[in-house]
C-alpha cells in the first residue's frame, strides 16, 4: 500500500480543489500566512502548509484514539453534514449534524433530560409500548416529540459527557459551537477557508471548505489517523477472578 506522504497529499488536495479558498474580500486577516497567492480575485492556499496542518491535526486525533477519549464532529451546512455524520458513524463517535442547540455543552444538564426523553421514547417505540399505552392520536403527537428530539440530538444521545476535543467543519458557520468550546477549554480542529478567524481555533486546517470532495479528503485523513491511535491503544489487563 502506498504510504501517504506530504507530496501526495498535496497532489490530492489539488486534485480535489482544496486550494481555492474565497475572494479576496471574504478573507479573514489570520489565514494570511496559509496563502499561497491570489488569481482573479480568489485567494489559493499554500497546499504545502495545509498538509502540514492536516498532519499536525491527525496526530492530535492519532492520540485521543489511543487514550480512548471522545471526539465530537460537527458539521451543519447542508452539503457537508452528510460527510460528517459518515465520518462519524465510522469511529463510533458522536455529531452533530442538523443544528446546534445552544447549551449543547455549556447547560448540558438541560439537553441530557431531553437526550432521555429519546432515549425512552425510542425504548417504548421498540418494545411497543406505545402501540399499547397510547391512542393513535396521541401517538401522532409523539412521534412529531420524537422527530424532533432525534433530529436534534440524535448524534449524541449516547454521550455522557462534554467530549475530549471537537473536529468542525466550517467553524464560521458553526460559530456557537466554537464559543461553547472555547468557554469549556475543549480544543477545536477546524476546517475552514479563508474566512474563518484562525485565532478562534487550537488546530486549523485551511482548504476549500465548500467542496464537498475537499472536506471528504480531510476527513478521511483525519479519521484514519484517529483510527490509527485506537489501534495502538493499550488493552486493558483482565481482572483476576478472587
């Protein structure tokens, strides 16, 4: 298998379109040492220097897998949720990928009452208990409960806890996100283009945010490494039986 090395990852950042970033009057003052040049109005990053920044942010998720803590991906713009709940789905990791609830973290005594309320509605609705408790009518109004709940908090109903550290994609777009991270010291890897305020994030990545195959490459690289720490994982020594 061939081994990824900074060169080739450069190549396919450019073979993505990861180096078109916005216009010129979009651009953020912070992103300014991540360009490379501006051509027709539009800023190009320094691909060079973003595949310093997806292997600095892999090695960071390289170690949270191996110490077995939590990464939350969020990602709510339409185009890119879908990516992000995959990438998600795929370490067994919590998302957020609808909508951000403000107080997801920061009041996060209040959502966890709304988490078992899922939690026991989708029970009930697996056991039939609601076929048996309720009317059809009131059944109706349940399910549209039970919409809701798991449109919004679906992604981390199993969560017990703020997690370990945040992968973000588009970080301007999900700016409550970062704010609530930032308040609880929860580092922040952030995909972002050229309008994104760099000083709001602990590991940024720059690259074309809106393209769908851009933040697909940058996420695979990202989970594989995350994957990569939990394999190195230590196993935990068998308990001895008295």
């Amino acid at each position: 298998m061939e081994t990824k090395t900074p060169q080739n990852l450069i190549e396919r950042l450019f073979s993505v379109g990861g180096h078109f970033a916005f216009t010129k009057s979009r651009r953020h003052p912070t992103v300014v040492p991540y360009l490379f040049g501006t051509k027709q109005g539009t800023d190009i990053f320094d691909l060079e220097k973003t595949s310093k920044l997806i292997v600095e942010a892999g090695e960071v998720l390289k170690e949270v897998g191996k110490k077995g803590q939590t990464v939350l991906f969020v990602g709510t713009k339409e185009e890119i949720s879908p990516l992000v709940k995959a990438a998600a789905e795929r370490v067994e990791m919590p998302y957020v990928t609808n909508r951000w609830i403000g107080g997801m973290f920061t009041n996060f005594s209040e959502i966890k009452k709304r988490i078992a309320r899922l939690i026991e509605l989708t029970a009930q609705g697996e056991s039939g208990e609601l076929e048996r408790k309720y009317t059809k009518k009131e059944r109706v109004v349940i399910g549209r409960e039970f919409t809701k709940l798991n449109f919004n908090f679906g992604g981390i109903k199993d969560i017990e806890r703020a997690p370990h550290i945040m992968v973000i994609v588009d970080p301007r777009h999900d700016s409550i996100a970062v704010s609530e991270a930032r308040e609880l010291n929860i580092p922040v890897i952030g995909i972002t283009s050229s309008d994104g305020d760099l000083s709001l994030i602990d590991y940024p990545v720059l690259v074309n945010d809106a393209l769908r195959s851009s933040v697909a490459l940058v996420l695979e690289e990202l989970v594989t490494a995350y994957e990569a720490g939990k394999a190195e994982k230590p196993e935990q020594a068998p308990t001895r039986e008295a």
